[in-house]
C-alpha cells in the first residue's frame, strides 16, 4: 500500500492508525480494509473456555483498567523466558500514544490501563520480533493485522493477548473535553467506559463523566465497520464487560492461550473461575450486535473505496 492510500484511508475515517504499514513499510494491503467478510456474517470466535479472572497483585489491582489479568500474564510470561519481549502502549504528554517493547518484567506495570486512543503499536513490531519469541496486547484491529503479517511472513510466531473493544476515539475529544470541562489531558490517570458513560479520571481526584451518545461524532467510520468485539485471532481475549468490579473476563481462543493461563493460575499470579454460561451469553450477544451494526457501514465503505479505485483483497 502507498503512502498516497494511507493519505486517501486517513481521509475517509478508514485508517486505524494501527501501524502495520509502518511496520511494513507500505508495502501490504491495509488489514483494516481487507477484512474478512465472514467476521461480519460469523463474529464469534472459536471460544475454547471462558473465564473470570483476577491479578493475585495488589499493586496491579490498583494500577490496572480492570482486573489487571493483563498486565500478570505479560509480567508473568517475560519472568519466565517465555517471550524476550512484549509490545506494549503507553501514553506521552498531549495524550501521545507510546508504543513501546519492553523486556524487563519490572517495566510491565508502567503501561496498565486503558488508552481510549488510536494507536500505532504495530509500528514497533520489527523491533520486538528481532528479539525472538514476542508478544503483543493489542485490540481487535491490531490482532487481525498481525495476524495478517504473520501469514505474508510465513513462519512468524507472535504470542497475541487481545481485548475486547466496541469503539475508540479521536485524541481530538479530550483536547475539546478539556476546553469545555476546565482540566489539563496531561492531569489524565485514568479513563474508561462505564454504563453508557465515558469516565476521565483527573490527579486531583475529580470525576469526569460524559454520556458516551455525546461522544459519537469522536468514533471513526474505521470502528463504525469494524465487526470485532472479541479479537478472534488472538491466543486469549480479555475485557471486562458483565465482570465483576475489578475482574476480568477472559476467552481462550488457542491451545497456547490455554497453556498460558494454566500456567499463570499453577503460578499464583492470577485467581481463575469459570464464566457462567448467562455472562458468556450477555457478551456473545453484544459481539452479534457489533458485527449486524457494522455490515451496513462496511458494505458503503466497499463503494466508497471502489470510487476511489482501491481493491480489496
Ligand atoms: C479502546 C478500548 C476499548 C475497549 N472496549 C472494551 C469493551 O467494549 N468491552 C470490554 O469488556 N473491554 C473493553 N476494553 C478492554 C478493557 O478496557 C481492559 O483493557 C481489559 O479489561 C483488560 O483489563 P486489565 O486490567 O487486564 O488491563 P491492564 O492490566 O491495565 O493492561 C492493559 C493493557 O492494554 C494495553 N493497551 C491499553 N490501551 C491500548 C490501546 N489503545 N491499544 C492497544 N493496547 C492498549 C496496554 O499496553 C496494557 O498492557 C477496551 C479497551 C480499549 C483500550
Ligand atoms: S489502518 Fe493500519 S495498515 Fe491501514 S493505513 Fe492505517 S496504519 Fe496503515
Ligand atoms: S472498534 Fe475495531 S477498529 Fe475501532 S479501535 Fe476497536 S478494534 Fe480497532
């Protein structure tokens, strides 16, 4: 893909800015517009087990978006020389997204919590693969690209922990939410989504809660025809919808997703207990709704795109 195409992707609201063709050097086809039509007709993925899970760590509890499962199985995995390194996100100031490859396990903790921003990890993926064995905490449209590259690079093997993930934001939004709100984004310590709000934490203690219905014109056309909630080519999915307070919920998706958290349970790292069947349900259900909404935006974007004479693969 050129640089002109990422120009004209951009434009049209398509480009995730995932960062794979940073990585790739333009030279694949965008994974964000080359998108399996069966994900639309077919969202659930193939679900080994599902679980509730929880970090045994009491700092990672405090730290964390969640449960902090991630930030225990990525601590967990490069304690144990299961990978050398791991791409993670952090924030910079102005809400700058920092894709960074980490190899100290004592460096893990530093990128817990959720960035409600596109972000370009993938554009540190040669850097992490050069390590040997690697892993990648991504959302759904970052998981579907590696994938993607693993396939064009044949033999490529990365460890993909992936969240669920309904929808993101332009950075742009906190730039007008601080205007119209009165605070400083880089006084920002936490931010996610709770009961149809959208919930910005400040250092000072203040809550900042916006209906989410406000915020829709800050989502991209590239979520509005994204049909993933569950990353379906990561090894292990972990969000936190109809979990607990501070719980996660977990699906295995591969035999290696379910050695790994095996052994981060064995290990003492993470609480494991099975999902009832009512919450698997309650979230497989909102996977269907995110697939059926998105078909219709996917099938403009395919004209869209023939207009501007790019194919899909
Ligand atoms: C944009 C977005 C939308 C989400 N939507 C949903 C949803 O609809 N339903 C749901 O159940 N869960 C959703 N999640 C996932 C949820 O917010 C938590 O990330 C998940 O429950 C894991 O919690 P944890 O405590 O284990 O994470 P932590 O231990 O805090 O680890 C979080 C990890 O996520 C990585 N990360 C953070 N932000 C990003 C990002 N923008 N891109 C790539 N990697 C990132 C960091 O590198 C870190 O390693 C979403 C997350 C994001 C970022
Ligand atoms: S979505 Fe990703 S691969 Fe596609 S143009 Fe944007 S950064 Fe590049
Ligand atoms: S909705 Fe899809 S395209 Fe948008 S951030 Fe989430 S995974 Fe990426």
């Amino acid at each position: 893909m050129s640089i002109e195409k990422r120009k004209i992707l951009t434009n049209l609201e398509l480009c995730s800015n995932c960062g794979a063709c940073i990585f790739t050097r333009n030279l694949s086809p965008c994974p964000q517009i080359n998108i399996e039509e069966k994900l639309y007709r077919d969202p659930i993925p193939d679900i080994k087990r599902g679980y509730i899970t929880r970090s045994t760590d009491i700092k990672i509890l405090e730290l964390a978006q969640d449960g902090g499962t991630v930030t225990s199985i990525v601590r967990q995995m490069l304690e144990k020389k299961v990978v050398n390194s791991a791409l993670l996100l952090k924030l910079g100031r102005n809400l700058t997204p920092l894709p960074v490859v980490v190899r100290d396990p004592g460096k893990v903790l530093e990128c817990a919590g959720s960035k409600y921003v596109y972000a370009p990890v993938l554009s540190k993926l040669g850097e992490a693969m050069r390590e040997g064995p690697t892993l990648v905490v991504g959302l759904p449209c970052h998981i579907r690209a590696v994938s993607a590259i693993e396939r064009e690079l044949g033999g490529a093997d990365v460890l993909k922990i992936g969240l669920l993930c309904s929808h993101n934001f332009r950075r742009e939004m906190y730039i007008d939410l601080s205007r119209k709100y009165g605070f400083n984004i880089d006084n920002i310590v936490k931010m996610g989504i709770k009961k149809n709000m959208f919930r910005i934490c400040l250092n000072n203690g203040n809550v900042i809660e916006v209906p989410l219905k406000e915020l829709e014109s800050y989502v991209l056309r590239c979520c509005r025809q994204c049909p993933e909630l569950i990353p379906t080519y990561a090894d292990l999915a972990v969000g936190s919808m109809f979990a607990p307070e501070k719980h996660n919920v977990v699906f295995v998706l591969s035999r290696r997703g379910e050695e790994i958290l095996e052994m981060c349970h064995d290990d003492g790292v993470l609480e494991v207990m099975n999902m009832e069947d009512s919450v698997r349900e309650k979230i497989l259900k909102v996977c269907r709704r995110k697939a059926e909404r998105a078909l219709p935006v996917r099938e403009e974007v395919v004209k869209l795109l023939k207009t501007h004479e790019i194919s899909i693969t």
